[in-house]
C-alpha cells in the first residue's frame, strides 16, 4: 500500500468531498462523491489529511481529553505524524503480502493501526518537559517591569518550588506589573496554593491576564481545583484583557471561573478559544458575565458550540455595541444560529475584523449577513471560507461589501462552491476594494471565465495587493495566464496560488515565464492536473451512511463494506474506522 495506491484509490481527501477514482482492479473511471461539490479537484494526499485530522482530534476537548488531559499543538502534530507513519508501515508490509489484492483488508489495518497508536498517546497524555529555570528568570529579568510572561516552548512545567522562585518577582514590594501571562504551563495544585496570596496581594493593579492552556495534562479533578483557586485570587480585578483558550473547559470549567467573570465590568478583550465551549457553556458564559458594554474583541474558534450556543453568544454579542474583532470559526454552527448571531452583529457598527470562517452556514446566512454587513464602514478583514454559500449567497454577499467597507483588506471566501455565475458580482466587489492585500477564492469553482474577471477586477490599482489564492478552482491555461499576467505587476505581491488546477504543461511553462523575474512569488504548482476533467452533478451523498455509521458500533468488515458502497473517499473510510474502534476501546474500558 504505497502512497499512489492512496492517491489512486481516495475518492475524496475529506469529508463530503469528491474527486475522479480509478478502480484499482480494471482501470475503469468512475465517480465517488461526498455531501458538496467543493472537492471536485485535487487535494492533499489522504496520508496528509489524516495526520492534520489526528492532529485536530488530539488538541480538541473531549470526554476522552478530561480523563487523560489535552495535548498541546505541537505535540499533538508530532504525535500524529509519527503515528500515522508508523500505520503506515504495517499497513504497507501487508499490502506487499497479498499483492493481488484489493487493498481493503491492508486499509483496515492502516485504521486499526491508527486507532491503537492514538490511544496510546491520549493515555499517555502530555510529555512534560520542564524548561531550563534560568531560560524563564531570564525572560522575567529583561521584561519592562509591566509584563511578566512565563510562557515557553517546550511547556514550562510548575511545581511548588518553581512558583515560590518565578512568583517573587510578583511579590516584590512597589513592582509596577499590570500583565501577568502563564499560558503554556501545567499548574499543579501545590504551585496553585503557593500563587493564591501573590495573586491576591496584586490584583487590583492588573489589566491583563492570560491564563490560557495553563493546566495542560493535569486530570480533571486537578485542573478544576487549580482554576477555582486562580478565579477566586483575582475575583474583584479590573480587567480589560482575559485569555482563558485551550484550557478545555466545557460548562464545569466555565463555572469554575465563576468568580472571576462575574466581578469584571470592564472588560475589552475576552479568548475563549478551544475551551470545550458547548451550548451549556455558551449560556454559562453569557450567565456570568456582568457586563460587556465595553468589549472590542470577543474570540470563540474551534469549539463545539453549535446552533443553541450560537443563540446564547448572539445574547452576548448583542450586548456589545463596541466590538471590532469577533470570531467564531470552527464551531459546528448551523444556518439557525449562523442567522441569529448575523442578526445579532448588526449592532456592531464599529466592526474591523470579522471571522466565522469553517461552519456549517449555507446559503440563508449568507444572505442574512450581507444585510448586516451594510453597517460595518470600518471593516478591514472578513472570513467567510467553508461556509456553503454557494453561487446565491455570495452573490449576495459581494454585493453588500461592493458599496461599503471601502477600506477592506483581506477577503476570504475559500469553499464555498462558488462558480463563474457569481464571479462577475465577485469581480465587482474586488474592483472597489483599492486597499485589498490579500484575496482568497480558493477551493470553489470559478474556471477560467471566473478567473479572467477576477483578474480583470484587479488590473487597475490594487498596489497594495500581496496574496492571491486560487487554488482548486478548475482554472485552465487561458485562466491562468490572464491572471499571472496581471498580480505580477503588482509591486508587493508575495504569492499567486494556483495550484489544484487543469492547467496544459505548455500553460504551467508560460505561466513560469510570466514569473521569471521573481519565481519565488509563484506558488508551486505540484498538484496540477493537465488532464483534470470536469465533474458533473449526479452525485451521491454519504451522509446516510455517515449518519448510520456514527449511531452504532459495526464491525470492521461490515463497516467497510458500507463505505464502499456508498462510494465512500479512502480518507472518509479510515477516519471513520479509527473514530469507531477508538471508541469501542474506549468504551470496553
């Protein structure tokens, strides 16, 4: 099982995806598809999409992270990588001893493989690894005096004796520290107690505070207690800046802060990223903060929010008049909670930065939001990616943003299966936009037509103009160069992304040519496809299957007959698997 059976056999490189598979056995092209037409093109290899999908399931708070404690981003990439290649292996050595085979049962145990090793890392937990002391006194010692930042990389690893040594410049009588940052360290209960009178003794003299990711691989029970004992030291503080991310808080851990967040009217930044936060903890949030009349950033990304957490963080939003940069990416939310927080933004009139990018919107968010939209003059940078806007809601979309934000930077509406019957309203917008730096319209499908108006749109002026990506986008060579031919000339571009596409080999050499004076500036062009064909619409959704599957445990084998029934992508299959055997194993303990 090398790499090109992999390539050769994934029907899609992800969820709801698709792309053209060869069948192994004669030759023949047949077509598997997933739930959207975003992915009719090339895409990373399945080996790379499962490493990135490992890693994201280890850095993500689960049942499983609250027992065995949560990896840090690094590790988790680390762990991935070399797990999936240790599958890999075993997978391939039985690929290699039943070469007349379909590779299935080679696939299966690539999954069981996959499955087994990342267990063993989330029981392993969290590798300490305890910084030099002298590396962090001296970070503190060169500090201003207004900052004291232990964070590290590796993670700096807290006992009680490290607090007592770290901590007494915080303790120091007439020190001038309004900024205390722990983010990136594992507090144990012990250095807790030893930080709970100098915290106390401090904090009506900080404004910010970061405790993000700050019991890293402590058990549960642990962690809350160290939580609680921070909450109530600073209890009272007059903060404007509080970072509580990658702490996998869930509704127990927001609650722990209690504390905390109920005695803070003043706040203007608030992090809760890849905390856990569930709809009950989206409405413990809104429950226990007091006030937020003052709030300029308000960030959520990648938590498990959903429509009803998305209901009760409208709540919040609507109580912020002042917000500038909001984020809510990667939060499972959908079109009814998509609606209610574009609702609930309109009163943001002071808008600069905006994200939701990676949700399950559609096309009556879209349209939602471009009413919205309208009151935000001062926008600057807008996410819109992976939303399924389609070509109604971007239209849509490009049409509110074309008359306002004239200031806008960066627009990014990557995925959202936009074709060229939008790329005139599309082309429109980007004309108006003369500040915009960075464009991307990756992963749709604008072909040629939608990318010779693209490049039309941004002929005259644009000097700023650094990044355009469009990549994925079935753009052939008369595309292609029409585009290379016009961001060329722009003095501060830095990267043309167009790889993904069905560009000639004769269109790839005069596009390289286009760029001979600066090749660094061309993306690579290693995932073209010259021979790349055009799909049509008769496609087949998993998402029964998918449904099906995630409702109970089946057996191996019955399991990967239904996915190849279902026309299901290699990366689909195996991710799959490892969820259903992960969570047997789990289980059965």
């Amino acid at each position: 099982m090398n790499q090109k059976y992999l390539e050769k056999t994934a029907a899609a490189d992800g969820f709801g995806g698709r792309q053209r598979r060869k069948d192994v056995a004669d030759g023949s092209g047949r077509t598997a598809v997933g739930g959207g037409r975003r992915q009719g093109r090339k895409r990373k290899s399945t080996r790379q999409n499962l490493v990135e999908r490992m890693t994201k399931n280890l850095v993500t708070p689960s049942i499983w992270s609250r027992k065995y404690g949560l990896l840090s981003q690094k590790e988790a990439e680390e762990d991935a990588k070399k797990l999936e290649a240790a599958a890999f292996v075993v997978a391939n050595q039985q690929f290699e001893k039943e070469s007349d085979g379909d590779g299935s049962s080679a696939i299966q145990l690539y999954a069981k493989e996959s499955s087994r090793l990342m267990i063993e890392v989330i029981k392993r937990g969290l590798v300490m690894k305890p910084e030099k002391e002298l590396n962090v006194l001296d970070k503190i010692k060169e500090s201003d005096g207004t900052a004291f930042d232990i964070s590290g990389n590796p993670r700096t690893v807290i006992g009680a004796d490290d607090a007592e040594k770290l901590l007494k410049f915080l303790a120091e009588p007439g020190n001038k520290y309004t900024k205390i940052c722990f983010s990136n360290t594992s507090y144990g209960r012990d250095a807790a107690l030893v930080a709970e009178p100098i915290l106390l003794s401090l904090k009506d003299q900080l404004t910010e505070v970061d405790l993000s990711d700050f019991v890293a691989g402590r058990q549960e029970e642990e962690a809350l207690e160290v939580m609680k004992i921070f909450s109530l030291a600073l209890e009272g503080s007059k903060l404007r800046y509080l970072d509580l991310s990658n702490n996998a808080l869930g509704e127990k851990g927001i609650r722990t802060f209690e504390a905390l967040l109920k005695s803070q009217h003043n706040l203007e930044e608030l992090y809760l990223m890849n905390d856990g936060i569930s709809e009950e903890a989206a409405v413990a949030v809104c429950e226990l903060i007091p006030s937020t009349d003052k709030l300029k950033v308000l960030q959520f990304h990648n938590n498990m929010t959903g429509d009803e957490g998305a209901i009760a963080i409208s709540k919040l939003v609507q109580s912020s008049p002042l917000l500038e940069d909001f984020r809510c990416s990667s939060t499972r939310i959908g079109s009814e909670g998509g609606v209610a927080l574009a609702q609930a933004l309109e009163i943001c009139t002071y808008m600069k930065k905006l994200d939701l990018r990676d949700n399950m919107f559609g096309v009556d968010v879209g349209l939602a939001l471009s009413k919205t939209l309208l009151a935000f003059s001062d926008l600057c940078e807008i996410y819109l990616s992976y939303w399924n806007l389609e070509d109604e809601g971007s239209i849509a979309l490009a049409n509110a943003l074309k008359d306002f934000a004239p200031s806008l930077e960066i627009l990014d509406m990557a995925g959202n299966d936009i074709t060229a019957k939008a790329a005139s309203a599309l082309a429109s917008c980007i004309a108006s936009k003369q500040f915009l730096s960075k464009l991307n319209l990756g992963e749709n499908e604008l072909k040629d037509e939608g990318a010779i108006l693209i490049a039309k749109a941004l002929e005259d002026g644009h000097g700023q103009l650094s990044e355009v990506d469009m990549n994925t986008n079935m753009i052939r060579r008369g595309g292609a160069r029409c585009l290379a031919q016009v961001v060329v000339s722009k003095p501060g571009l830095k990267l043309l992304n167009n790889n993904g596409s069905y560009i000639s080999d004769e269109g790839i050499d005069e596009v390289k040519d286009v760029f001979k004076s600066s090749p660094s500036v061309l993306g690579p062009v290693d995932k073209n496809d010259p021979e790349g064909e055009e799909y049509d619409e008769e496609d087949e959704e998993l998402g029964v299957a998918f449904n099906a599957l995630s409702s109970q445990l089946v057996p191996v084998d019955k399991l990967t007959d239904r996915l190849h029934s279902a026309g299901g992508s290699t990366l689909l299959m195996i991710t799959l698997l490892i969820t259903r055997l992960m969570a047997s194993r789990l289980i059965q303990e």
